[in-house]
C-alpha cells in the first residue's frame, strides 16, 4: 500500500479528506477485501491511540518524532521509514500517529489481520490457501503466516471454510465456545460465546468445547452442537444449514416439527410450535422449498400447506393449528 492510500484512510477516518481522496479511499477499499482488513486495523488504531483530537494545539515535529521513535525501538537496526517533509506537516496529529502506529503493525513478522463482515458476505483467501466464506455480521482473525506447527484463526459469528488439505500442519478454528480441528475438508461453523455448531459438507471435523473435556468426529451430512456445556451430534441437511449461502430451503416428507426447529437456526430467530397443537398435526410430512422469502413469508406459505397459522410476539414466532 503507498504512501497516498496511508494519507487518503487518516484523512478519512479524521473528517480531513476532501471529494477526490474520499472517491479513491472508496474505490480502494472495493478491489480487495483485504484491502477492507487494513482498513480496519487502522480505525482500531485511530480509536487506541493516545491523542486528543480536540487539542487546541498540536506540534507535528513531536508527534512524528513519538512515531520515528517506536519504530526504531521496535525494529532495531532492520528497517527506515522515511516520508517526506510535506506528509509530516500537512496531516491531523492523530492522523500522523494513524499511519505511525499501523506501521510499526505492519513490520512484525506475527501480525494479525482481521476481517470484519459489516453489511454484506465476504470472500477470504487464507496465507494457506484455504477459501472462507465469512456471513454478513460475523470477523475472523488469522496470521499473515501460518508458522508454528498448526493453522488457528479465530471465529466470531458464522463462516463456511473449505480447507487446504495439509496433515502435518492441523487448521485449528476458535471458535469461543468450542474448538474445530481439520486437515483438509469443508464445513460450516456457527458460534457465539453460548453456542456453537458445525456442519459438514466433506472430510472429517473434530469439534471440541473450549476446555477439550469432549469431542466428537463429524462426517459429512452430520452436525454438532455445543450448548450448555453439551456437545451432541446429529444428522443434518447441509444445503439447508448453508442458506445463508444459497437463500434456499428444501423439504422433503419432512416433520412439521424439523421444519420449525430448523428454521429457527437458519433464520437467527425464535420460532417454536403451539404446544397444544395436535400430535398427529406437528408429524405431518410436508413437501416445500423457499427461496430468497423473508421469514414471515415462509411462515406464510408453510401455514397454507399444513393448516396452521402463525403469530409474533416479543420473543419471536409461534406456529398453531387454525
């Protein structure tokens, strides 16, 4: 990245960029999702960082000798950054101490990146060339290198990974409450700091709670669940656990009662049955794919098909007999 990406983020980011260097930061940002991560440790910089952006007086020469000082402690007898005389007088301190503080990030060799999916599904290739698929609202960190012996990233959210097969270096997912552990295979990972599940599409996954106390080895078609301290495995219908992806749900001779519960997982909101609702009503097998509905539409059409009827309340949804 050059010097005038670096100016344009600290311009941006301080309220100082004007029409032209706003239009390029965008365009910037839209060529890469990496490019979307670095911009990202920059803000996390910017809201660390020790200046006072009210300051009524800043002097440039002290904020850039505070950076040139770091650098050379940090990074003793490797490197010299040097910009030139304009860049260290036409930037805001915190913009001065912005580009500082992430350089000296950029030149340790254990750098952390992390990607942040704020408003839409985001593609990240992996130092191993690994493939993930990271769900709108959800981060993962990982190194720039994968250099000890396994390949760990950390998880917060959902995210589908198709895995660089590699035996001798184990891929390690932190997944807050469970951890995943692989070789070579795909699989879809759920997690929050209460519950976790893993669903997988080929190879073999061990998931762990994140004590390791217990374990469980899933293979394709089967899902694991961690919640409450519980880990149980089950069957699972992996393109409906990826309609995140796909935006489609298909049923086959399937339980009104699955339907329901699966709904709730894939669409991140309550919905449950009536318990009154008769036994014979919740087994019926129902037949019905969805694709692209919002969940009140799918409550909809799956209500005309088996003789129910849906409600909202604080909570969610509920589904009874009419």
């Amino acid at each position: 990245m050059d010097e005038q990406v670096y100016i344009n983020i600290a311009k941006g980011i301080s309220g100082e960029a004007n029409e032209a260097e706003l239009k390029q930061l965008k365009e910037w940002l839209s060529a890469d999702p990496q490019n979307q991560a670095e911009y990202e440790q920059l803000k996390t910089a910017w809201r660390q960082s020790d200046v006072a952006l009210t300051m009524p007086a800043f002097n440039a020469d002290d904020a850039w000798e505070k950076i040139s000082g770091k650098l050379q402690l940090d990074q003793p007898g490797k490197r010299s950054i040097i910009f030139t005389p304009w860049v260290r007088y036409s930037l805001a301190a915190a913009a001065v101490l912005l580009i500082g503080v992430f350089l000296i990030g950029r030149f340790q060799d254990d750098a952390t990146i992390t990607i942040a999916a704020a408003d839409k599904n985001m593609d990240i290739q992996l130092p191993d060339n690994s493939h993930v698929l990271l769900r709108k609202g959800s981060s993962l960190s990982y190194p720039k290198a994968f250099s000890g012996q396994v390949r760990k990233v950390e998880l917060e959210g959902e995210a589908f990974f198709e895995v660089t097969r590699n035996e001798q270096k184990p891929f390690i997912i932190d997944a807050q409450s469970a951890t995943v552990r692989v070789l070579g295979t795909s699989f879809d990972v759920k997690c929050s700091k209460e519950r976790a599940t893993v669903v997988v599409k080929t190879g073999k996954v061990q998931m762990s709670d994140s004590k390791k106390s217990s374990s469980v080895i899933l293979t394709p078609g089967e899902k694991g669940i961690l919640m409450g301290g519980r880990l149980v495995e089950q069957a699972a219908r992996i393109d409906n656990m990826l309609y995140w992806q796909t935006g489609t749900l298909r049923y086959v001779e399937t339980p009104l009662t699955e339907i329901i519960d699966e709904l709730s997982q894939v669409k991140d909101t309550l919905v449950v049955l009536d318990p009154n609702m008769p036994e014979e009503q919740k087994r019926q097998l129902i037949n019905i794919t969805f694709s692209g509905q919002s969940l009140e539409a799918i409550l909809t059409d799956l209500c005309l098909v088996s003789q129910c009827q849906w409600s909202k309340n604080s909570e969610g949804y509920r589904v009874s007999s009419k």
